[in-house]
C-alpha cells in the first residue's frame, strides 16, 4: 500500500505514490478486501506443506511497520471466540504469517505463556509446540552465557 510505503521511507503519501507508479510495470498489485498491495513478481510465497509458526517480538515489523494491518489477523479464525486486543501488547505467535496470539515471559525466566486468539488444528498445535520448544531451547542457552 502506498500509506505503508510511505511510512516505512519518510516520503511523504505523494512522493511515494509517484514512486510506485514510476515502477508500476516491474510490479504486480494485488486487491485484498478493497486495499492494493504491490510486490515484485519473484515475491511469490512458496506454498507451505505443514502449518509454520514464529514467536515474534512485540515491536517486530511484521506488524509494526503497517498503518493498515488487518491483513496481519484471519477475521475468520478469531471472530468466533473473541479476538482479545490486549494480546498486540504482548509478543506475537504467527501462524503461517497471520497473528493469532501473543507470548510472553518472566524477566529471567525461560517458561513461555502463550494467549491464542484462534482455534489450532492438531497439525497447528504440533507447530506452535515445536516453536515454542525452539525459544525455550535458546532462551536456557542464553541464560547459561
């Protein structure tokens, strides 16, 4: 989206929107419920086999960076049970790119609380314990320096 583009490099809305548009041909725009967003062609995401989750820190860009960040959130996952919007003031926990909850842990501790927003499938559990396995591993690693 431009608005982001705009944000991520100090232009200002008007200058980027005439960057964009100067490299219009070497770019695709895709409309997601009525906003474009534009990448280059070789941006193409692979296709996941099994579900992918990371632990992100509160601040990280994947959210951050966005003035529009509805496009971060799968209304249909969590609409059901009630999205809880104090869970963006913790860590997040992505899905397969999309938040569907937020970590967090005791100063000087390596247990992780997570908070989900959404209903995990079996194959999504085993994800989001294997990726919390991994932050822990590093945290008891980083302790021990």
């Amino acid at each position: 989206m431009p608005q982001d583009f705009a944000w991520w490099s100090g232009l200002t809305l008007t200058d980027a929107k005439k960057g964009l548009e100067s490299v219009r041909d070497q770019l695709s725009e895709i409309a997601v419920d009525g906003r474009s967003y534009w990448h280059a062609e070789s941006a193409t995401p692979p296709v996941l086999k099994e579900p992918v989750v990371h632990f992100l820190p509160n601040y990280d860009e994947h959210l951050i960076a966005y003035k529009e960040r509805s496009a971060a959130f799968d209304r249909e996952r969590i609409e059901p049970i009630g999205a809880r919007e104090n869970v963006l003031f913790n860590h997040l926990v992505l899905l397969d790119g999309r938040v569907i909850g937020g970590w967090r842990r005791e100063q000087g501790k390596t247990e992780i609380e997570v908070t989900l927003i959404a209903r995990l499938n079996a194959a999504e559990k085993k994800a989001l314990n294997a990726a919390r396995a991994r932050l822990t591993k590093y945290l008891e690693a980083s302790a021990d320096e």
